[in-house]
C-alpha cells in the first residue's frame, strides 16, 4: 500500500483557517482509505468533505455583524459559492447516514462507502482548485482495491 505524505500547503492569500480546513480534509480521506469497516469510511468520507466545504465558507463568507441561527454547512455554500449547490445537495442528502454510521450502526455497503470516498476525494480536488491551491488526487484505486 502506498502511503501518502502530508504536503505543507504554500503560502497564499487564502486564509489560515481554510488552509487548516483544507488539510484536515485531506487527513479525513486519509482515514477514510485505511478505515476497514464502510461505516468507518463512509464517516470519514463525508466529514472530509465538510471540512472542504467550511474551507470555502472560511475564504469566502463575511460574518454579517448580527446573530442568527445555526445553520449547516450545505445551506450555507450554495449561497457563498454557487458552483458547488449541487455538490452540497448531494453530501446534505448523506448527513444523516453519516450520522448513523459515526455511531457505529452499520448503514453502509462497501460499495457506498467506497463510492462517498472517491466523490469526496473529486469534491476536494474541486475545492482545492477553486481556492488556487494545489491538489495532489489520493491513490483511491490502489488502496480501494485491497479492501
């Protein structure tokens, strides 16, 4: 199995925090290809993806000054970063198994679970982009293969 390096991202104009976003997507992912069980993976998976989507929320929404309330990271993007509303309907739809899998029920296939992981992984390398920053793909084939 290839083992993956962690790549210090450069310096940007892109804000600390998305920059933290973003590497703790990619160490997400990572979990996700060493997790054995779907659940695991499936939760892995999609929490990678939800901190991608926070990295663009941290680049590109402005706190408006009032309190409101608490809203989910897939209502918010699609009205920060249009491109990414159907990206956002579709991991919005996987929340609540995501939720059953973190608590350990088993609510995933393989197949799934394998299938979240690449979405997620395409997902991130979208976010990557759009932010400016490089992406280096995961080796998903590889790994997904000796599972």
């Amino acid at each position: 199995m290839t083992v993956l390096m962690e790549h210090r991202l450069p310096n940007t104009s892109v804000p600390g925090a998305a920059l933290d976003l973003v590497m703790s997507a990619r160490r997400s992912l990572t979990e996700a290809m060493l997790a054995q069980a779907p659940s695991a993976r499936y939760a892995a998976a999609h929490l990678a993806a939800l901190r991608a989507a926070a990295a663009v929320l941290a680049t590109r929404s402005r706190p408006s000054g009032r309190r409101r309330q608490v809203r989910s990271v897939w209502v918010v993007l699609p009205e920060v970063a249009a491109e990414f509303t159907e990206w956002s309907m579709f991991f919005a739809a996987g929340a609540r198994k995501r939720a059953a899998a973190e608590a350990g029920i088993a609510c995933v296939s393989e197949r799934e679970a394998d299938d979240l992981l690449r979405d997620a992984d395409t997902f991130l390398a979208r976010i990557v982009g759009s932010l400016g920053l490089p992406h280096q793909p995961m080796l998903l084939a590889e790994i997904l293969s000796t599972n």
